[in-house]
C-alpha cells in the first residue's frame, strides 16, 4: 500500500511541475503566437539557481531558505528570458524556434561543463532537505507537503496568468497574436508585449525549476535535455494551445503515459522515446487544436448547460 501511495503522490506532483512549465509555455506559444522551443532552458536556470542558494545559504532556517531559493529561481529565469527576448523576438516563425533552442541547448551545455564545486558538472549536484529529513518514515508527508505546495503554485500561476489575459496588457499580447501588422497601427508595440510574455512564462518556468530540484534532492544536466521540451510542448499542443484548462489535462496525461510505462516490462518501456514524439505528430496532423482548443473548462461547462437535453 505505502509503494502504491508514493507512485501516485510522485505522479501527482510531478503533473503540477509539468502543469506550471506548461502553462507558462503556453502563455509565450499558445497566447502570444511564438514559436519557443527554449523553454528547458529556463527550467535548468530556475533549478540550479535554487540549489546554488541552498547550497550556499545553509546557515538560514529552512522553510525561509525554501521560499528565498524559489524567488531567486524566478529572478534568474525571468532575466534570462529578458536577456534572450530582447535581441531574439525580432525573429519570426522557424528563426524563433532555432534560436531559442540554441538557447536552451546552451544553459545545458555551461551547467554540464561548469566546474564540479560550483554546480556539479556532467554529474550533478545534490540538493540539501530543506523542508524535513526524507527516510523510509517521512516519505508519504514529505511528498504531501510538496504536492501541497506545488498545488498551490499551479493555483496561484493559472490565477496570475488568467487575470493578465483580461488585463490590457494581456489583451494587446493577443492582438499581437492574432495581427502583429494590425496590434502595430493600432499603436501597440509588438516587441515589448512579446518580451513581457517571454519574462513571465520564464520566470514561472524557473519557478517548476526550484520546486523540481527541491523534491527531487538532485539534479544533473540530463534531466533539462530536448526531451523534456518536447514532452512540454507535448502538453500544450494535446490539452490545446491557448487553454490553461488543457496544460492541466495534458500534463496529467502526458505525465501518467510515461510514469505507467515505466512500470511496463523493458520490450515496452524502452519505446517511450518513439511514443511521444508519435503522439505529437498525430494531434499536429489530425487534431491541431488539441482538447480544449483555445477553450477553458469553464466555458465547456457552461456551453453543455446552455445546450438542449
């Protein structure tokens, strides 16, 4: 029973890691129109930011050096996102997307080239409890208080992201979106929308990047590869590009497919690889609006009650 309990906790916490990389990926590809293939780039940044300060700062009481590490794991990723927005958003279409991932390609390459006492190099580092002891005992409260956590920063992240699409901030990012020529005679400066979209989806990026390194007590290079990227972007294109309802759907999916066939035998487990990719090129192909399309579960609901018996 307690095997059990911890495989369903792991896989729940891992959703809302995967949850807030998604839905700050969607706000940068799904609402503003780019195409951002960097986004595991600053997931690395927000992770190795946050055990850099734990690492360095052990003398602080825990539960203050938690929340210090996760706002520094913002701040770094938001200003990498500054740094790689400004000169990059200029960009257009397949431009974008080489450039962005050059980018997140280089954050993975210095971190595994970085000297082994600074960030641990090729072989990783780990990363202090900061929170309580993880052993046998404290296992099933431990991951209890990180899903708790993560729960409430998936909350806080769609609740942050919803209210800036209905700001006019957010409504000139979409119009940006939809007609950059058109945003651009209106007034709106396209540029400055997209690098505030690139900061926020980045910063909240590096904030799933602080909290994966704290729950997983270590982190090396391989774990922020092109992989992960393409299981992101997995998750926004089947839950529906534009829909924060859908990164919660499809991370849930995503997450799930890959922890079960973990549990499968080798002959199956060892196809993941081939199956996502697969995946995405099926729902690009035969439905590219994904579940929810540009929708929220919300107004789903209200459609089905509106909707004659």
């Amino acid at each position: 029973m307690s095997g059990e309990l911890l495989f369903w906790l792991n896989l729940l916490v891992t959703v809302g890691i995967y949850t807030l990389l998604a839905v700050s990926l969607n706000l940068i590809n799904g609402h503003a129109g780019m195409f951002h293939l960097g986004h595991h780039g600053f997931w690395a940044l927000g992770a190795y930011a946050a055990t850099w300060l734990t690492l360095n700062a052990a003398s602080l009481p825990g539960p203050l050096l938690y929340v210090l590490s996760l706002l520094l794991a913002m701040a770094v990723a938001a200003i990498g996102g500054l740094t790689i927005g400004i000169p990059c958003l200029r960009l257009r279409g397949d431009y974008l997307a080489i450039a962005t991932l050059g980018f997140g390609e280089i954050v993975r390459i210095a971190v595994q080239n970085s000297p082994h006492d600074f960030l641990g190099g090729s072989l990783g580092t780990k990363v202090p409890r900061v929170l309580m002891e993880v052993t046998r005992t404290t296992q099933v409260p431990f991951r209890f208080l990180t899903l708790a956590i993560v729960a409430v920063a998936c909350a806080a992240a769609i609740l942050v992201f919803r209210n800036f699409l209905r700001s006019l901030p957010g409504r000139r990012l979409l119009a940006v979106a939809q007609d950059e020529t058109a945003a651009g005679l209106l007034g709106i400066d396209p540029t400055r929308s997209k690098v505030l979209a690139f900061v926020m989806g980045s910063a909240v990026a590096g904030l799933a990047g602080g909290l994966y390194a704290h729950y997983m007590g270590g982190i090396n290079p391989l774990n922020f590869n092109f992989m992960e990227m393409v299981k992101m972007f997995l998750v926004i294109v089947l839950g529906g590009m534009g829909s924060l309802s859908g990164c919660v759907i499809g991370a849930f999916l995503v997450v799930a497919t890959e922890q079960l066939l973990n549990r499968a035998p080798e002959a199956i487990a060892s196809w993941w690889q081939v199956l996502f990719p697969l995946i995405l090129a099926l729902m690009i192909v035969f439905r590219p609006q994904g579940i929810f399309g540009r929708k929220e579960i919300t107004d789903m609901i209200r459609a089905w009650r509106r909707s004659p018996a």
